[in-house]
C-alpha cells in the first residue's frame, strides 16, 4: 500500500494551526522511513509547516492570509508529548494565574523533563527547567503550590503571609489523597518550604504533617517574612 495518501488522510485530521509530531502519525510506527520522507515533501510543497525538529503544522488561513501560530499552541509542545503530560508552567506565569501578582511575565517558565535551555519562538520565550518529579496531571497541582512555597520571598508585589493565605484556601479544596501527595513530594523540595507546608497543613487541620515535622532541624530558622500575621509559624521555626 502506498504511504502518501496514509499519510496525507492522518495529517487531514489534524485541525490547521495544531501541531504534531510523526508519533502521532499511526502510519509512522510502521513506515519510518517513507513517513518522514513523505512529511518532507508536505513540508516543501507548502502543505505543511515545520515549527521545529520532529514537529508539524497545517498553515492556517485567514481572510489578510495565512494565520500565524497562536502562543499557546507553542507552548502546549513543551507541557504534553503524545498527549501526555510532561510539564507545567511555573514561575510568575504560574504566581499571576494563581492571583498572587499582577506583573505578566514576558518569558514563560515551564518544569519538564527537558535539560535547562531558552527557545525563542517569536512571540512567545519559553525557559525550559528541569522539574524535580516526572510531571503527570496527577500531581501538576502540588508541583505548582510546592513551587510557589520555595519562591515566596520573591514573588513581585506580594507578601508571603498573603501568598500563604492563597494557597491555604487552594489545599484546602483538594482531596485527602492530593494533599498526602504534597507531603510526599515535598520531600524532593528544601526545608523551607517542608515547614512551610506543614504550616499550612496543620493551621488547616487537613492531614497528618508529624512525618514532615520529624525531617526538619528543630534548630534551624527560616525567615520568610511573615511580620507575625501567621502566630502558628512558631512551631514550624517560622519568622
């Protein structure tokens, strides 16, 4: 069976303006080869667009021409891989999401499995980190608020006993088992934001935080800045 037209049936299913990787072509699992020298020929016959090594687009168009690449479908290559999750976006895209600052960050910072680097797509600067778990959508959420948690003191425009009360009534709507999850991941995370976090969790009443208490050096201080808004800090070593 000829691939071309295998090919070109696969790639019609792709709305224009999706991007797509030869992964997610069926045909490619058995034909390699001819599916990337097909995909080529797509690309410079105009039917395709390359955004980047292994990933494709149908151009889109509009009524002035052809419809550049909306941001976020940019972004969304760095955050899934075959439709599964493999980042998140943190940093002060994730803070002005979450309501806890105003200011628009001009680069988006995503945790992913992939090694440090810059890309810069045009419209849109993605920074890549090496995230501390490998990312599912099981426990994006408590990577998001672990993040927050080791990045309190520097978030633009918002004091850490307020960023705490925000992400106090955002635990205290997940489920028993998310925040058991918090607990355990909060141990790839420093200190700080252990204590932090069992602040939280106990001021709440939401679950068990001894085994937390227990990994923290009972001398040790952490001065976070919350100017005595939260009194229970004290027995977290919280200033």
């Amino acid at each position: 069976m000829r691939i071309k037209p295998l090919v070109d049936l696969e790639v019609s299913r792709f709305e224009p303006g999706q991007i797509f990787s030869y992964n997610d072509l069926p045909v490619f699992q058995e034909n390699p080869s001819t599916t990337i020298k097909t995909v080529s020929r797509l690309v410079l016959d105009g039917s395709l667009r390359r955004f980047s090594k292994g990933l494709f687009y149908r151009p889109k168009l509009g009524l002035f021409g052809e419809v550049p690449l909306s941001d976020s479908e940019k972004i969304k290559t760095y955050l899934f891989r075959q439709g599964k999750r493999v980042g998140y976006i943190t940093g002060t895209s994730l803070y002005n999401r979450l309501g806890l600052t105003t200011q628009v960050a001009r680069t988006i910072t995503i945790a992913s499995d992939m090694s440090a680097q810059l890309k810069n797509h045009g419209t849109v600067e993605v920074r890549l980190i090496k995230a501390r778990y490998e990312v599912t959508n099981e426990n994006r959420a408590c990577l998001e608020i672990l993040d927050v948690l080791a990045d309190i003191r520097n978030i633009p425009d918002a004091e850490p006993a307020f960023v705490l009360d925000i992400l106090a009534d955002r635990i205290k709507e997940m489920v028993p088992f998310t925040c058991s999850l918090l607990v355990e991941l909060a141990r790839g995370y420093p200190p700080s934001v252990k204590a932090l976090l069992g602040l939280l969790l106990s001021c709440r009443n939401i679950c068990d935080v001894d085994g937390l208490k227990n990994e923290l050096n009972p001398t040790t201080r952490y001065k976070i800045g919350l100017k005595g808004l939260w009194p229970e800090a004290r027995a977290w070593n919280i200033e």
